[in-house]
C-alpha cells in the first residue's frame, strides 16, 4: 500500500474555474458563491495547495463581490507569480510560437483584405464587425497571447503542479512542455475525490496507531 | 602581450551580407561576386570560423548564380543548424515575445479597419495595397518572425559567435541574449582587421623562435 506520507499534490487555477457560466456551474451560480464553494472544499484537503498567479487573481476580484477575498481564501489560494527569470523553456518553443504567430499573422492578412474589398456590399459596419470576430479567433485563439497565460503555464511548471484550465492555446503548451492539466468541468469531482482520499488515509493512519 | 594561441573566434552570417544591394557594396556589385570576394578573404584569415544555418544557406542559394557555390566556400563557411532541442531561453523571453505580439496584433486590427471603413473613398485595389504594407510593417518588422530568423540567434548563441546581420528584430534579440553583432556594412573592415592580426601574430611568433 502507499506511503501516507506521500509529497503534497499542486494545482493552479485559471479564472474560468470561478468565471466562466458553464465550467463554474458545478460550484456556484455566480463568481462569487462559486469562490465560497471552492473554499469549503480546499479546507477539508490538507494534501493539496492551490495556487494562482497574482496577474490572473486581479482578473478574477473583477468578477467577485467586493470584500469577499476573505484571509481566509488567501491562505487557501495562494498567490504565487512564476520564477520567470530563472526558469527556461526549450528554444524548440521559440520556433514553434514563431510559426504558429506567422501562420496567424498571414491568415489575419487574408481576413484583412476580404474585409476591404467588401466583396458582398455588406453595409460597412457590418464588415468591421464580422472582421473583428475573424481577426480575433484567427490571431487569439487557441494560442498562448497574454502575460497571464504564460503566467499560468510556467506556473504550473515550476510547481509539478496541476494545470486546471479550459483555455485551449495553454492546454497545448502544457502538452508540450509536460505540464499536466485537467478540465475546469472535472476539478469539483477531482477536489471531492481528493477529500475522500484524505479521509482514508487518516483512517488508515489511526488504524495502524492501534496496533 | 596577449599568447598566440587565443580561442578561434566566430561569426555567423546572414544572407543580407551578400543579398542586400546596399549593405553588400563593399564585398561586391552582386550576390555571386559578393560570396567569392568573401571567400578570398575568408581564406586568409585561419584564426576565425565562419557559419551559416542551412535554412539561410538556402534562402541564400536563390540569389547565387548556379554553380557558384564551390567546396572551398562550403569548407571556409560552414553550415551548421543550432542544437534547437538542447537549447534553452529565460522564460522571461516568452513573455516579451507573447506581449509584443499581442500588441502588433491589436495594431494590424485597427489597421485592417481603418481599410474596411475606407474613410477618403480611395479606389480598393490602392486600399488593399496599402493595407497590405502598413499590415506587414506593423505585424512583422523589428521583430523575430520566422525559423531563419530563430536559427540565426540560436546558433549566435550556441556558438558564442558573432552575429552579422542588418535585422533589427535579431539584433534586438541578440541583446537580450548577450550575443555579440555586427552590422554587415562593417564586416568587410572587420574581416580586414582580422586578416592584419593574423599577420601580426605570424610575424610575433617567428620573432619569438628567432630567440
């Protein structure tokens, strides 16, 4: 059987855990109570640290009620910013985030151009909206494109910790960088599989004091 | 008096050397006579290595007369791709990387609508002209965009070497990284002065077997 005395387990946490409607559900139905729901479970996992990025906790006290980042929750939550001036990261990175950006960039070219020439006499405004969405999910999506996202991922990285996150371009990159990472959807199941887990090995410890 | 037997120095090249009208002046009046005059000086001076990645040796090809590319000058300037899974960057770099390009991003963005709201009336195909050089000039110049590019800083870096190139995406690059560079139009001097040391340290070291 395994040791009781196993390492500590690590998670860092995304924003969309507490923002996003449909990931938070499982917690609360609102950013607020789904901050409280998060913190009754943390306290009852003494195995288990949780940690945020200072840069992605500012994101986040936008969307809850203020006076509600109790002591509490920062004892729980810790605030941590990656040791971003020691860690590396394999140049191979560069080059793949180079190509990537490139392809990008002449996909927003393309999109670009179409808006210009207008090729269906759309009404102007129309064209400048429709562009924006392209050119947003052209050039954003599915692609690391904040200091926060790489925040997170390097995050994660220095503490062999959890990445929980829905955001599809830092999935990827911790894929690559061997970064494990769990859906926001799954995190209340994995906390509460965490609890019953912590439970059983205090029953196995008192059991063994017995004898 | 500095010994006779210093580390070889090295450089590496970028195509802009030969390719670029203005900067290869002094080498020669085309690519091709650029590359032989580069080569007769590269032989005189046996202290120091020259180094190309092979993806710039390529691009370098389709301006060099066929037949030009003689087995002297692949000895005298070798080509060498950097050990790109070896290497690593500060993640610091990821970082200015992923914020300068969110910023170039949301510029080629206003850029696009100021082309789709064509606010003078001006003719599309003068429009998507001028879209298309104020789009690239924002999203693409002083900065690392592509895997040439990468090769070139990398390998600077991987061989302590000196970089000669006009590209002031890779010189700003090469700052970050603590690699030496050249601006090319100086590099025909610079060969010379390494050629007269050479010289010098000949006619030192025969002076000290004379005693």
């Amino acid at each position: 059987m395994e040791s009781a005395k196993f390492k500590k387990g690590r998670a860092v946490l995304d924003t969309s855990l507490f923002v996003n409607p449909d990931v938070r559900a499982s917690f609360g139905e609102n950013p607020t109570a789904a901050l409280e729901n998060f913190l009754f479970l943390a306290a009852q996992v003494p195995v288990f640290e949780f940690y945020m990025p200072p840069s992605i906790f500012s994101e986040l006290q936008n969307f809850v009620e203020p006076g509600k980042i109790t002591g509490e929750l920062l004892v729980y939550l810790h605030q941590k910013p990656p040791r971003k001036f020691e860690l590396t990261v394999p140049a191979v990175f560069i080059y793949e985030l180079v190509e990537e950006i490139r392809d990008r960039v002449n996909k927003g070219l393309r999109i670009a151009e179409r808006a210009a020439r207008n090729p269906e006499g759309k009404p102007t405004d129309e064209v400048v909206q429709e562009l924006r969405r392209k050119y947003r999910e052209a050039l954003r999506e599915g692609i690391i494109d904040s200091k926060e996202d790489v925040d997170l991922v390097l995050l994660a990285r220095e503490l062999d910790a959890l990445l929980v996150t829905a955001d599809q371009g830092l999935i990827k990159w911790a894929e690559k960088l061997g970064v494990k990472w769990l859906i926001p959807e799954r995190f209340k199941d994995y906390m509460l599989g965490l609890i019953k887990r912590s439970r059983d090995l205090e029953a196995y410890e008192a059991e063994e004091d017995r004898y």
